[in-house]
C-alpha cells in the first residue's frame, strides 16, 4: 500500500505558481530477465536535472529493485501537501495484465502473469494515493512503450507472452496523465543514435517554457514525436483538470512588477 498519512485539509484555486514542486524520476535499465534498456537512465537524469532547474524539489531513482521502486515511491506520496504540484515520472519496462498497467522493476527474474500483483507497481493504485494526498495538481508521465515479455509461472521459458504497451489509464481530482505512446501499442526507440528515448527527448526541450500551460506544452511534445517517427508512435494524454492553469516553469509576474513601479 502506497502512503499512509491522513489527508489534508482541501487547496484552494489559483495559479500553480503559488505553489511547492515535487517530483520522484525513475529510470530502469539494468533488468535481469528482460532486455536492458540503453536511454532510460539517461531520460531520468535529464529530468531529474530539468525540473530541478525549473524550481522542483527532486527525488530520483536508478535501476531500482521492487522493494526500493515501493519505499521510494511511499516516500515521494507521504511527502505530498495539499497545495503541491506533484509529478511522478518513470522509464523503463512497462507492461499491462488485466486492464491493469505495471511497472517493471529491475529484479524481474521471477515475474509471471500468477505474481505480478505481488512484484510490480501497479500504476493506478501510484496515482491513486497521489490524488488522495489532495495536491493542486498531479502529473503522471510513462515512458514505457517498449515491447515486454511477461512469464506465465504455467508455460516453459520459451513462451513467453508478449504484451502490447500499456491500458488507457483516468484519474480523479486534478490529474494530467502522459503516455510515451498510445494506449496498447509498442515502439522501440534503442536504436536511436540520442542519448534520450524520442518522448523525453522532447519534452526536456519543452519542459522548460515559461508561462506555457501544460496541455500546450504536451500538444508541442506530441507534434515533435510524431513528426520525427512519421507517425509510428504517438503520445497519449488524459486531463482531468477542475481549476486554473497548470505551469511547470514561469517567468516572475509582470503584472507585479509593473504594479510595484507604478507605485514608485
């Protein structure tokens, strides 16, 4: 179970400037079954590095095992406030069983379809405890559309089933939700000659407007992906927004400014 804290008196409305940023990135690389992914350690450090200069307080993970992937996401959920902007990020093995969407961690040796409710992050229940936290806001972003093959504990090695990309996914309260590529689809970006999977590549060079709303910046990351993939691999997003405008970076207020020299 994710978080344990009682909840928090409501937040207001308002502009998510006024408010603490707080992100946990992980990336997965090294797995032990599966195949070793060669961007997503470095997509992780990209972000962790990025938000940091955007004013988020970052906690950032690699190549985790299940039990640290758990303590580390209990940590980041015990850790959200009311009037948070919170943001979960994570590269790496994805995979869905049962219209449920799981993270892989690193120590996947022993995975089946039989044990995944055990030794998996279930992906909803993450953002569940996120929204019950009561923040002004939730991102969840996904860079998981590569290809995963999931063991039944029932067939031999060798027949492994493969899964196709991950389940569309709602959230309650104020929630953005961003998928590497569209619901139950795959798409391999290892041979790519960048340091970066071709999502986060991109949204590390949008992330950093200032004063651009958040669905604009998740439309100018889909344009980009889409047009450098020709169209093989589409992000997804699902929004679920009850109040203002949501910023990741922004500019000092101008209107404050010119209200101060006004004043002089």
């Amino acid at each position: 179970m994710f978080g344990t804290r009682q909840k928090a008196e409501n937040n207001s409305h308002g502009s998510s400037a006024e408010y603490r940023k707080t992100a946990l990135v992980i990336g997965n690389s090294l797995y032990h079954r599966n195949s070793k992914l060669n961007n997503t350690v470095n997509d992780a450090n990209g972000m962790c590095d990025t938000l940091r200069s955007i004013g988020f307080k970052v906690s950032k993970g690699l190549d985790l095992t299940y039990g640290q992937m758990q303590s580390d996401i209990n940590k980041f959920i015990d850790d959200i406030q009311p009037k948070d902007l919170a943001l979960f990020y994570f590269s790496g093995h994805g995979t869905q069983w049962e219209d449920q969407n799981f993270l892989v961690a690193c120590d996947d040796e022993n995975l089946t379809k039989e044990n995944i409710t055990r030794y998996a992050i279930n992906a909803q229940d993450v953002l569940k405890h996120m929204t019950n936290r009561k923040p002004f806001a939730s991102i969840f972003i996904l860079d998981c559309c590569r290809t995963y093959y999931l063991r039944s504990s029932a067939l031999n090695s060798g027949n492994d089933s493969e899964t196709h990309g991950l389940a569309p996914m709602h959230g309650d309260g104020n929630t953005f939700i961003c998928f590497a590529c569209a619901p139950n689809q795959t798409s391999s970006d290892e041979n790519s000659t960048d340091n970066h999977g071709t999502y986060t590549k991109h949204l590390l060079r949008h992330i950093t407007k200032p004063n651009e709303q958040l669905q604009d910046l998740m439309i100018d990351v889909t344009h980009d992906v889409v047009r450098e993939t020709g169209g093989a691999q589409q992000p997804w997003q699902h929004m679920s927004f009850t109040h203002g405008d949501i910023y990741l970076a922004h500019r000092a207020d101008e209107d404050m400014v010119n209200s101060h020299f006004q004043e002089v």
